[in-house]
C-alpha cells in the first residue's frame, strides 16, 4: 500500500489518501473552519472588498474618460454637438451619457471614499495609517480633487451640470485642420453657489472660458490610481507572514478534496494530465499518477472534484 501522504505544516494524523468518504468531508470541513476563522482570510477578504469598490470607481472613470476623449477625437461626434440644422436628438443622447457617467464616476468615489475610511480603522496608529493619512491629504487638497469634491454637492443641490461645448475651427491661421472641441463646465453658473470654499472659486475662476471637464477628471483620476497602487501594495507588507499560512491551509483543501493527488498549484498541468487518463482508461492503457508521471499500478485513479480548486488565498 503507498504510504499516505503528508504535508510539513499538517498536524501529523492529517492523511489525504485511503480516506473513507465519510473522514474526506470531515477533514474537508475542518479545514474549511481553520480557513475561514484565519485571520489573513479575514483580512484578504476585506481587501478583497475594498479592491472592489475601487474596481467600480475605475470602471466608471474610465466610462466617463473615454466618452470624453471620444468626443475630442471623432468628427461626427463633434459635428453632432455643434450642428444646428438637424433635430438635435444625437446632441440629446450625448449629454445624457456624459450625465449618466459623470454621476456614476462622482458616486462611484464617495462610495471608494466611505469604504477606505472604514477599511483605515482597522488599521488605526500604524505606520501604514499614518504614511496612508499624508498621501490621502495631499490627493484630497489638490485643486481638481477639491473641486469634483464639492461639485457632487452641486449637483445633488442646484441642479444639473453646466456643460458647455468648447469648439474652435480650423483657419489658414491655425496649427489644426479640424475642430477642436471638449466639454466645459460653465464657470459662471458654477459660481452662483454659495457652496464653494475659497480654493475652489479660486479654481472654477481660472477658467473663465469654463472648467475643462476632461482635464480635471483625469488630473484626478491619475492622483488616485496612484494613491490605489501604493495602498494595494501594503497588502503584502502587512500580512505577508499571514498569506503562507492560508496557502498552506488551501493546498491541504485541496490534497484533502483530490485524495492527495493535487495541490492546487499548476492547474493547466493537472487537467491536462486528468484528460489524458480519460483517454488512456478508454484505451485500456494504465492511468498515469499526476504527482510521480508514472503508472498507477490496477485500476486505482484519483477522484475527481467536480470544479478544480481554486487556490484562493494567492489572489
């Protein structure tokens, strides 16, 4: 009989082969238990939900960013906003969909915003805080970041965006040969809101042709992406000890769900090999052990999960 297999961090009455079905699924979900009340899973997992608040605000800046270049860039688009002698129903459609992004990109931030802040007290006077709590205060206070801030106040208390079309026209006297246009914020509606703090009519007052609605998203945008980076990085550095010990716990699921045979790790590797026995056992050839690549000797073949294990904690 092969001797059972054993893993280094595994108590040492932890076997994964010659388990009855019964012992399979009780291990199975006492490792389970140990996985979940781990506290690196609990803190991968709420990681994992801040990485997706930020995957929504991501998503729907770059919505509004790629409306906003596609209005600079493509001519019938420009031509659509400008023409005035068509019913103006494409001009409609596109100012409803700089709407619906614009709110979804500001909504989408508040909400990243609210989920860090509760993330952060979890983590309260550490060093990570601290150098978080500097890098945050200067993306907060830059003047793009102030002024999309405030103007998602704005909207919720005056009323719809401002926009203005900003186009100029080639001449014989211009560098271009097509309409340059992009989407403005007009400053002068902007400013009947008593809202604003000093820094941003200061800011609103340094356009007086309107706010470049594109330049501010994207000086923001780059600000915080950056910001993201570095806090996404910190992952490791605070629970690095924490990810070996979850890795662990996973490749014993996984030795424990597959009779011993897989760890979890090379996935391609195993299924390609578990195909190849379906088709060595039709052609009555011996099955090949994925662990040693030799024959298994009778008609012994690793049981099969009905999904591969996904070896979750390296995410």
């Amino acid at each position: 009989m092969t001797e059972p297999t054993r893993t280094g961090h595994a108590p040492d009455d932890e076997i994964y082969e010659s388990l009855t079905p019964e012992d399979r699924e009780a291990q199975y979900e006492r490792l389970q238990g140990e996985l979940k009340e781990h506290p690196g899973y609990i803190a991968s997992r709420q990681w994992q939900e801040l990485g997706r608040a930020q995957r929504v605000w991501s998503l729907n800046t770059g919505e509004l960013l790629g409306l906003l270049q596609a209005l600079e860039d493509e001519e019938e688009l420009k031509i659509e906003l400008i023409q005035n002698v068509r019913p103006p129903d494409g001009r409609v459609a596109i100012m409803a969909g700089l709407d619906q992004r614009l709110h979804n990109m500001l909504a989408a931030a508040t909400s990243l915003v609210d989920h860090t802040r509760r993330h952060m007290t979890k983590y309260a006077e550490t060093a990570f805080a601290e150098h978080f709590e500097k890098r945050n205060t200067a993306v907060a206070d830059a003047p793009s970041s102030m002024f999309l801030r405030k103007f998602r106040n704005y909207l919720l208390h005056v009323g719809s965006a401002p926009f203005n079309t900003h186009a100029q026209f080639p001449t014989e006297h211009t560098e271009f040969d097509t309409i340059q246009l992009d989407i403005r914020l007009d400053a002068a509606s902007l400013l009947t809101w008593s809202g604003w703090n000093a820094t941003t009519r200061t800011y609103i007052g340094s356009f007086p042709d309107g706010v470049p609605l594109a330049q501010a998203v994207r000086e923001y945008a780059a600000a915080m992406k950056q910001l993201y980076a570095w806090v996404n990085e910190q992952f490791e550095v605070l629970h690095g000890g924490d990810i070996d010990e979850i890795n662990d716990l996973v490749r014993r699921i996984n030795l424990t769900m597959t009779s011993g045979a897989w760890d979890g790790r090379e996935p391609e590797k195993y299924w390609a090999q578990m195909e190849e026995n379906v088709k060595r056992f039709d052609r009555g050839e011996p099955q090949i052990d994925v662990r040693t690549g030799q024959a298994i000797e009778g008609d012994e073949l690793h049981a099969m999960p009905d999904d591969p294990p996904k070896y979750e904690a390296q995410d």
